[in-house]
C-alpha cells in the first residue's frame, strides 16, 4: 500500500506566499529574523542550533530507530552532512530540542537532499510549523517560521524523510532568534572511559564523572546503545569471544558533550546470559515431533551441523498461558526416558535443545499477568522435566510484548544465565521497532540468544534503505536483516531463517548457495546483491531452517553447505 503523502497544492502555494513575504520583509531589514543560508545586512541573529552542520558527528541530534549517520557526501557546506534513512513505519526523524525566549520570533531553515523530505519544529507553546519537498535532486532550502508562546523557553526542530523512500540529506541546519537561556552549559567530553569486567555476552564500563552532567549515553562501535545516569555501565548482548570499540559523552539540558576517547573490550568465550552453550556463530533447526512426510527423525538422529536444536512444539492446555508437551508416538521412542537420554547426548556433544512454543496451528495466548506467570512456570517446569535449555519462541498469530516480557524475564529468573532463548517472528512482525515482537525482542536484549526471522512464506516487504524487496534473493535477505541490525539488536543475535527445500515452506525457498551469500555480504560485505549495508556485521549469530526433518528429505543439503559456512564465519 502506497503510503506516501499526497501533495496539497493549495496549502503548498500558501506556504510559498508566506515564506516569500517573510523573505521579502527580511530584506527590507526587519529586525529579529534573517535569511538563513545566506548574508542580510545589519547584525545577523546567532544560529541556535548545536552542530547545525554535522561536523561532529550525530552529536546534539537524536535520530529514530538508528536511522541517521554522517556522510563526507554529498555536502552542502564543510566537510559532514546528515544521512537518514526511513525503514518501514520508521520515517528517520532526527531531532534536537533548542532553548528559546517567550514571544519571540524565528527563522528555521535547512539545506536538503531526496524526496518528501520534511522541517520542522515542534513545542513552540502557538502552531508548530513543517515544510517540505516531494523531490529535491539537489540542495535545495527549506525554510519556515513561528513565534514562540508566552511559557515557552525550548523548542524542538527536526527533519524527517517518509515511509518507503530513500534516505534523505541535511545540512547546515539553523534556527535564528533570540536566544534562551539553556541553563548549565554543555558538558564537556568524559575522560577516563576504561573496561572493568566481561562476560561471554556483556562488558562493564566506567568512567570518571563529568561536571554539569545529568547522564551519559554509550557509544558501541559508533552507535549509541545506551543511556545512563552514573558514570558506569553494562553493554549486554554481546557475542562471545568478540572485541567492540567503546565511547560516552556526558549530557545535560544544554545538551551533548563530545565523544570520549576510545577504548576496546573483549567478551569472554565462555558461556553467559541468554548463550548457554551456543557458540559464537550458530545454526539452528527445527526437529518435527510429527509426521508430515518429511523424514522422521529421533533426536539422535538430527545432523550434526545443528548448534541448536527447537523441539516443535509444545501444546497450549486450558490454563491461560500454560504450556505442555507430550512426545508424539509418530516419531518412534519406545519412551519418553529415550527421548530425554538423547537430549543429555546431544548436550553432552556441545548442543542446545529448546522447546518451542508455536508454530502456525499454536494458540498460546500471555495478555495479562496471571498468563504470564502460567507461562513461565509451564516452561520451566518442561525444561526441568526433559532437560531443555529454554525456549523458542514462533507465535505466529502475535503477542503481547508486555506480557511476553514479563514471562520471559520471570523464566529467566527462574532458570539462570544458561538460558537460551530464541524467537522466530515473520517477517512483517520485524519491519519496523514498533511491532510486539521487535519489541519484545528488544525488551529482552540483555537475555536474548538469538532471533531468526523466517524469511518465507512472506510477500514483498521493506528493506532498511526503504525499497521494497521479494522474497527469494539474496537482497531480500540481506536488507531486511539490516533492519534488525540498525534497530537496536546486536549481530549476535541475529539469525536467517530459511526452509530446507522446496517442500518445507509454502514460498520464499532459496538454495543454499544464496543463504551462503547473504551471510557473507552481511558478515564481509562480500557476495553481495544489489543492496549492499553500509557497514560489516561479522559477529551474525548464523542461520535457521524449517526443518531438520524437511533437510534430511533433501539428502541434508542445507546443512551440509550453509553448516560450515556459519561455522567458517569470522
């Protein structure tokens, strides 16, 4: 569906006429405002906008979901400019909220580059104001103007682009007026940034305390990931055995500081929260406790490239929430006691087993408290019967993310930093940071193993440059991960998941050689499509199939090509 706004003429034209009467004012020298961008003559009021220019980075700016970056090109003026790029509902708004005076008045302006590309400024206590242009192929300024109420002392201006468009451009961003009084100045840049512990999936961070500051955001290898109010902190969701870059500015109500200087941490390889015993680059795969034609499988008989193994699937009872499992006779064990033994020998041989809880058919439903807590109690009490190191999760009919929060952190509780807990959402419940299971994902961050989209069974969907992309290509693979990659997850828990043959899935199946490819664009940046990411994510968790069943039908050809190639992944 085609969301894109639809020019308004009449209001456009209107617009117009106002911004060439107050250009017209301003260069009879009306005094207060000043054309922006340009020389008026007189004294030209001060530009209120922190780093208008984008010469130090993102700093001062905050960008939704990720999606702003600086460029080196195009510029309009120096040597920086804003990039943003929207990705499904997310429009790339980048922001910074500025100190005003009360009834005054302001000129904002901004040089711009792409299509539907939006000004604006918003808090101003009369009308907020925005303009934009459906096309811009080259600089061209936007510029509008407000006057500020009688309680007003801040403001915020903002660009943004629009849903399925290219990124934008900004640069030299100003807002001229009289300027307010902001308080305490800028902190200045925090000294003394050094590691102080690790595990297997986190670090520990500390640095002295900066004066004037009221808190602090950290910086992992050029993305801000956190923000705290002390001057320490935890970065979770690491990958084992991996080494990250780090930095932090200080805060206040004036605004950001610069970056500090850097410094390199190194997890441990050992296990931690949310990993269990799963390696740094894992394969998973779904074992059938059913016969739907595809090969049946004992436990012992799943193929040996699997570093996670998703017993599907737990049954939903009559209590809200809850959960049970019963073996199905189809598979052959002569026991239960069978079954358990070789969940302990695949353990014993370096795997994890989860239970899945799902599917297409699955009703598990966790919309309250009383669920939740059903919900986790039923889990564990599986994973202490049979032995499971945790939970997968795959609702195919949506979730609730407070609830499923809340159960999976009470499980978490209950079961202890070897949990293993991974999530396989389709792909529209991942289009954009907004959607219950994207942010359930990211609820859980600091426990999460790994999410494994399935990348089938799907229609066209947007990728994390705004253009749409079809299931079966290696671009469809890669720039929807980008979009789990930029909103928030870290690589390491970031999965592909793909059908093992033609027959397991409706739609969307790929061979192997094309999973292969997109693992090495998003892990090397090589093997590319036509989309190709901005940056490398060489700590990808790895890739998913439905199902081991389906993979030993096809003479196990998925796992026997796209195994090693997560397993050789840097």
């Amino acid at each position: 569906m085609d969301r894109a706004p639809h020019p308004r003429p009449t209001r456009l034209r209107r617009t117009l006429a106002r911004l060439t009467s107050a250009f017209a004012t301003i260069a009879l020298g009306a005094t207060g405002l000043v054309a922006l961008g340009g020389t008026a003559e007189g004294a030209a009021a001060a530009n209120l906008a922190q780093n208008p220019g984008f010469e130090s980075g993102l700093s001062g700016w905050t960008c939704s979901a990720g999606s702003g970056t600086t460029v080196a090109s195009p510029v309009h003026g120096g040597s920086a400019a804003l990039k943003a790029t929207p990705a499904g509902t997310d429009n790339a708004r980048c922001a910074q909220t500025v100190a005003v005076k009360p009834n005054s008045s302001y000129t904002l302006s901004a040089w711009v580059q792409g299509s539907y590309v939006y000004l604006g400024a918003g808090g101003t206590g009369t009308t907020d104001v925005s303009t934009w242009t459906p096309s811009a192929p080259g600089w061209q300024q936007l510029s509008t103007s407000f006057t500020t109420g009688a309680a007003t002392t801040s403001v915020t201006v903002y660009t943004h682009g629009w849903y399925g468009q290219p990124a934008y451009y900004a640069d030299d961003i100003s807002l001229a007026g009289p300027g307010g009084d902001p308080g305490d100045p800028v902190p200045g840049a925090p000294s003394g940034l050094r590691t102080a512990g690790a595990t297997s999936s986190s670090i520990d961070l500390s640095w002295s305390p900066v004066t004037g500051a009221t808190g602090y955001n950290v910086y992992r290898d050029g993305s801000r990931v956190q923000s705290v109010s002390g001057a320490s902190a935890t970065v979770t969701g690491l990958a084992a055995a991996t080494s990250y870059q780090f930095q932090v500015t200080a805060t206040n109500a004036a605004g950001e500081s610069p970056r500090s200087s850097a410094v390199t941490g190194t997890t441990t390889a050992g296990g931690g929260g949310g990993d269990g015993t799963v390696p740094k680059h894992a394969v998973t795969g779904y074992w059938q406790n059913f016969n739907n034609g595809a090969a049946v499988q004992k436990l012992r008989d799943v193929q040996d490239q699997y570093d996670i193994i998703a017993v599907a699937f737990a049954d939903a009872t009559g209590t809200p929430g809850a959960v049970d499992f019963t073996l199905d006779p189809a598979v052959g064990y002569g026991s239960e006691q069978q079954f358990k033994d070789d969940i302990k020998a695949k353990q014993a041989a370096g795997k994890s087993v989860v239970i899945s809880i799902g599917g297409q058919n699955g009703t598990v439903s966790i919309n309250d408290s009383a669920s939740a807590n059903n919900f986790a109690n039923s889990v564990y009490a599986l994973m202490r019967e049979y032995g499971f190191n945790g939970v997968d999760i795959d609702l195919e009919n949506g979730l609730n993310p407070t609830y499923m929060t809340q159960a999976l952190r009470s499980l978490s509780a209950k079961a202890g930093s070897g949990l293993v807990i991974t999530m396989a959402p389709q792909t529209i419940d991942m289009q954009s940071t907004s959607g219950a299971y994207f942010q359930t994902a990211l609820n859980i961050k600091d426990i999460l193993t790994v999410v494994n989209m399935q990348y089938y069974n799907s229609g066209s969907m947007l990728g994390c440059d705004g253009k749409v992309y079809s299931q079966g290509s290696v671009d469809f693979l890669t720039a929807l991960a980008c979009i789990q990659l930029e909103g928030g997850l870290s690589p390491s828990q970031v999965g592909l998941g793909l059908p093992a043959s033609t027959r397991g899935a409706g739609s969307g199946y790929v061979s192997p050689a094309v999973v292969n490819n997109a693992l090495d664009c998003l892990a090397r940046g090589t093997n590319c499509g036509s989309f190709k990411p901005a940056r490398t994510y060489p700590g990808l968790r790895g890739a998913m199939t439905w199902s081991t069943n389906w993979d030993a039908t096809a003479g196990n050809a998925w796992s026997n090509a796209v195994g090693p190639k997560v397993h050789g992944l840097p």
